[in-house]
C-alpha cells in the first residue's frame, strides 16, 4: 500500500506538470486557432532568463519569478503573435504548424548562443525540504506544482467563461469577423492570448527545470507529452485537459512501478513502452475523438501556381544539376564536399515530403523516422554494398507507412501532423535508442552501395550518385504529379468533399501517397547513412523531422527544386558555423528565422524565386522588343502614307 500510494504522488505531480503546460496549448489554440509547437520552447526559454536572474544576477526569487512571468514572458508572446503568427493567422495548418516549429527552432538556437552548453542548477523554491505524507515524503516543490496546476485550471475557466475579455476571446477564433462587426477587436485580442500563453509557458518551464537539469532539449520536448493531455480535452475544454494529464501522470508512474521487467516483457521495446505512454495515447486519442468540423470559407492570397515541368524540361535540370555537383566537387575540399552529399541526402530526404504535403496535403513529422528504418534495413541486407540494402530499406519504410496510414486515414490537418509525430516520437523510444539485435546498438556502419560494379567509396564520386539518385528521383516525382495520379493529388490538396463527391477513392489515394512518400524517405535513410557511414540514434529522432518539413516547406514544399534548396541549406549547416563561430548555433537560428519568412512567401522561396525570374525576362524583352516594334510601326505608317496615297 505504502508503494501504491508513493507511486500515485509521483504520478499526480508529473500531471500536474503535464497540466500546466497543456493549459497554455489550450489557451493559445482556443483562442486564436493555431496549435504552437513552439510552446515548450517557450517554456524552456523563460527558464533560463529565470535562470539569468536568480542565479547569475542573484536576485531575489520571488522578483526573478515575477520579472519574468509577469514582464519578459507576456511581452515575448506578444511580439510572437504581432510580427509572426498575425501574418499567417488565415494560411493553411502546414504553415502555421511550420512557422511555430522555425520558433521553436529559432528559441534553441538562441538559448545555444547565449547561454552556451554547461552544467547548470536552478534550485527549487524551499530547496528540498518538504513533509510526510502517509509515509512519503513530498517536497514543497511538489506541492507548489500541483497547487499552480489547479490555481490555473480554475483562474482560466473562470476568466474564459465569466469575464467579458474572456468570451471575447473565445468568439474571435469562432468567427473572426463577426467578433469584430460586434466591437471586438479581434487583433488586440490575439496579442493578449499569445501572451497569455507565454505566461503559463513560463510557469511551466520554471516548475519544471529543477527536475530536469535546466536541460534545453528535455524542457523542450515535456510538452509533446502534454499533447495528448491537450487533445483529450480536445483544445478547449480545460476540465477535461487537466483530467487527461492526472491520467496520463498516473499511467506513467505506475507503468514505472508495476510493468513487468522479466519475460518477454524485458525486451527493450517493450520496456521503452513506459516512456512512450504519452504519446501511445495520443495517437490512440486522435483516433477516438471526432475530428473538427470542416474549415469555413476563408479568402487565401496566393500565388500563381507555376505549371508541372515537362520531360524536356525536367531532363534539362535533372543534367544541369549533375553537372554543376560535378563541376562543384572538383574545386571543394574534402570536408566542404561531405557537407554537400549531406545537403544531397537531406534534400532526397525531403524529396518525399513532396508528393504528401506539396501536392496531397498531407502533413508528415516522422519522415526521419521513415529514414532511420531505410538505414536500419540498409545496416542489414546492404552487407557488401548490395543494391538489395536500398530495395529493403525503400520496402520496409514504404511497408510501415502504409501500416501508419490505415489508422489515420480519417485524420487530417493537425490532427494527423500530431499523429505522425505521435508515432515518431513513441519510436524514439521503443525502436531506436535500444541494444537488440533488431534495432540500432548505439551506432551501426552503413555501407555505400555498389552498381553495376562501381563502388561508390570516395567521398566525390558518392556526392556525384547522391546527385544521380537525386535528379533521378525528381524527373519520376515530376512524370507521376503529370499523370492521373498527381492529378487527384493534386484535387484532394484543394477539396477533399469535392473528391469524394466526383467519386473518387481518397482512401487508396492517401494510403498510396503515404506508401510512396515513406519509401522515398526510407531510401533516402539508406544513402543519408551511407554519406554519414555511420548511422546513430539521435540522428532520426522526432525533433531531427522538424527542421526538415520546416526547411522544405520555405524551399517550396511543392517543388522538387525547394526540397534541394532546403537539403543544401541543413547540409550546408557547418560551413555556416565555421564562418561565425562567435554564433553559438548558426544552423538552429537560422533555420528558425528561415521560418518567420513563411508570411511573406507562404509558397516557399523557390517558387517566389521562379516568379520574379519570369518578371524580370518579361520586363527585359519588352524593354528589348519595343523600340523595335515602335520602329516598325513607324515603317509601316510611313509606307502607308508615301507617294500616290493620299494622306488620311
């Protein structure tokens, strides 16, 4: 008894913790319609300039704690909101999934660079002292944790539901427009949430920071396990959110306590199923809960769609790029070529983002996921280079797409991007960090394929394949976005109703295109592992699939061209860093600011790019071709009135 009622404190504290943080998603998505991904970031932020001035400044707690609630937090979330959700608040879910994720993204890069890794200790409020309890002892932190989680609960119902700001806020992500034809002023109003929510972002990461270390990636990654707490309630509902996260607390400790450890049950699968808990049931609860009612009508601004390039045209780039990375290699050294084949394998990686968001609009967030089971299968049937390797790694990820697929046909929007990061991130923890003899052990070898008797050993002339395999790839891609398949692809991204009423299949469309983008992927795994020739864990965990739908997307996720560019900018990451190394992460800030360009080219770079190329031919031909046609004209009006014409 005395265990049972140990483990349940344990549990309790820990949703209670989950609590918190979910209450901000809550709020934040409740009231303005976007999901921040970004919140955990947040969070972690504020716990190092809590950090900064309590412990490095040595200022008295309680007005460290208030500075940086009550002051640097609030206003950080209303500059968020102002220069950077504001300007995307009607895009689709991929760009503003995409635009919190490069804050995210933005906010580790920053914490890097000016507080740059060391040992830190931010120590609890009343240390570790604390009473007994039937028994066991609980520290005042814990009770702190707990008292703040319903002290929010209960401050936040109120004011959303018996304030005036609070309804208003409410009725302004319901209808925007409509709050604002009764005096709402819905853009003050989304200010306040975002600062709202960056508050409560803030107590969480502070709460929580003595625990884990003040850790930059643990503080960031505690709220994908408040995720499923935030669903549960279903973003809105905080009763019920606050009730998910006491659940799932409680099935995290006593899964700790009382799962066993012998058997079968002691394979490491199994045994990585106790961390994977939350997003277990995430997953399970994005399949549960009804999905959202269709979006309304909303008026987007977008660009001219570019028509698809025809065979001509994709085999004209496909040489040119061969060319220029043959041309390129000859002059780079040897560290700046390896840079570029990573820049060749991630852009291939992001090559099967393509045909899922680009033309079918889907959103993934475990295609590296998809690509450490490429170099997993690769690692096994690739012994000696054997082709075989890439056919298994394209087989097994293309095989475990379409088993991610089935479940979560009936997802769309958000709710699939976060189910696809629910596999991703419960795959961190029971498939890749793991010692058996089916799974990674640390670190494992990747051979480099062998074609048709040429072995693809040098660092030069494997770049070279990575550029063959990349060009190859795209013209395929390109052939079937022309054929009647990327014709649907392209219908179920612009009205998935209006399919379904013209008859067409959209589930094998979706299970299709799934099947094909994590093949794509899975391939890519293999020879991404064969350019690092060794292949580890951290290398396709969930938050490594985050920069890469990120970079794609501001390349031009529609575009083969922008998964390049985004392949050559991650890859390009050290060149970067060795160019300013008083930076402390160049690749993370810079990805993340990549980002915030999403409100003016919600496109992507490339087709932006394309576009003011056409401008400035169509400029400069008429510039060329009008003093000509004048002269013309003039030629013409001249004979018409020579001699023997009368004159009109």
């Amino acid at each position: 008894m005395h265990e049972l009622i140990a483990f349940t404190i344990v549990g309790v504290v820990t949703g209670a913790a989950y609590a918190v943080a979910a209450s901000g998603l809550v709020v934040t998505y409740s009231t303005s319609g976007i999901f921040n991904i970004a919140h955990g970031a947040v969070g972690m932020f504020m716990a190092f300039v809590f950090w900064q001035f309590e412990m490095a400044w040595h200022w008295p707690p309680l007005a460290a704690l208030f500075v940086t609630v009550c002051v640097v937090a609030p206003l950080s979330g209303a500059a968020v909101e102002r220069f950077l959700i504001r300007r995307v608040s009607d895009a689709s879910v991929a760009t503003t999934l995409v635009v919190t994720i490069g804050l995210m993204v933005g906010l580790i890069g920053l914490v890097d660079t000016i507080w740059p890794p060391q040992a830190r200790v931010l120590l609890p409020f009343f240390g570790h002292s604390g009473f007994q309890l039937v028994g066991v002892f609980v520290t005042w932190e814990d009770v702190i944790t707990v008292g703040a989680a319903l002290g929010i609960a209960a401050g936040l119902r109120l004011f959303l539901y018996r304030t005036r700001t609070g309804v208003t806020m409410r009725a302004v992500v319901d209808n925007r427009g409509l709050a604002g034809l009764n005096g709402a002023r819905p853009a003050r109003i989304g200010t306040l949430s975002w600062a709202l929510g960056a508050m409560l972002a803030s107590i969480a990461g502070i709460l929580i920071a003595p625990e884990l270390q003040l850790s930059v990636l643990p503080l960031t990654l505690l709220v994908v396990d408040a995720y499923a707490a935030a669903m549960i309630g279903r973003l809105r509902n905080l009763p019920l959110t606050f009730a998910g996260a006491l659940l799932i607390g409680l099935l995290q400790s006593y899964a700790v306590g009382y799962m066993p450890s012998t058997g079968i049950w002691d394979s490491v699968p199994l045994q990585g199923m106790r961390l994977a808990i939350p997003s277990i049931l995430l997953f399970v609860t994005l399949l549960i809960l009804p999905q959202d009612k269709i979006r309304g009508a909303v008026i987007q601004v977008r660009r001219a769609v570019r028509p698809t390039a025809g065979l001509a045209r994709s085999l004209q780039g496909a040489v040119f790029l061969v060319l220029a990375v043959v041309v390129a290699t000859s002059f780079l050294g040897a560290g700046d070529t390896v840079d570029l084949g990573t820049g060749l394998a991630l852009g291939l990686i992001m090559l099967s983002l393509v045909p899922l968001s680009g033309w079918g609009g889907q959103v993934s967030l475990c295609q590296m996921t998809f690509a450490g089971l490429g170099a997993f299968a690769m690692a096994r049937a690739g012994g000696g280079g054997s082709p075989l390797g890439l056919l298994a790694a394209a087989g097994l990820a293309g095989a475990v797409g379409a088993l991610v697929a089935l479940p979560a046909l009936r997802l769309k929007g958000l709710y699939l991007a976060l189910a696809t990061m629910a596999f991703a991130a419960a795959m961190d923890d029971m498939f890749f960090p793991t010692s058996t003899a089916f799974t990674f052990n640390g670190s494992v070898a990747i051979p480099r394929p062998s074609i048709f008797g040429l072995h693809f050993t040098g660092q030069r002339s494997f770049v070279i394949f990575l550029a063959v395999v990349f060009a190859v790839v795209s013209v395929a891609l390109l052939a079937l976005r022309r054929g009647p398949f990327g014709r649907v692809l392209s219908a179920m991204k612009d009205s998935e109703a209006a399919c379904a009423t013209l008859g067409l299949n959209l589930t094998l469309t979706k299970l299709v295109v799934f099947s094909i983008s994590a093949a794509i992927a899975g391939f890519a795994g293999a020879l991404y592992g064969g350019m690092e020739s060794v292949a580890g864990a951290t290398q396709f965990e969930m938050l490594q699939s985050l920069p890469i739908l990120l970079l794609c997307v501001v390349g031009g996720v529609a575009t083969c061209s922008g998964a390049l560019f985004g392949g050559i900018v991650l890859g390009l990451g050290p060149v970067f860093q060795s160019a300013l190394p008083q930076v402390g992460s160049v690749t993370l800030l810079g990805t993340g600011l990549a980002g915030a360009t999403l409100g003016a080219n919600p496109d992507g770079v490339m087709p932006a790019l394309y576009e003011r190329t056409a401008s400035w031919c169509s400029g400069v031909s008429a510039r060329l071709t009008g003093p000509l046609a004048r002269k013309l004209a003039g030629s013409a009006a001249g004979s018409a009135t020579g001699p023997g014409t009368a004159p009109a």
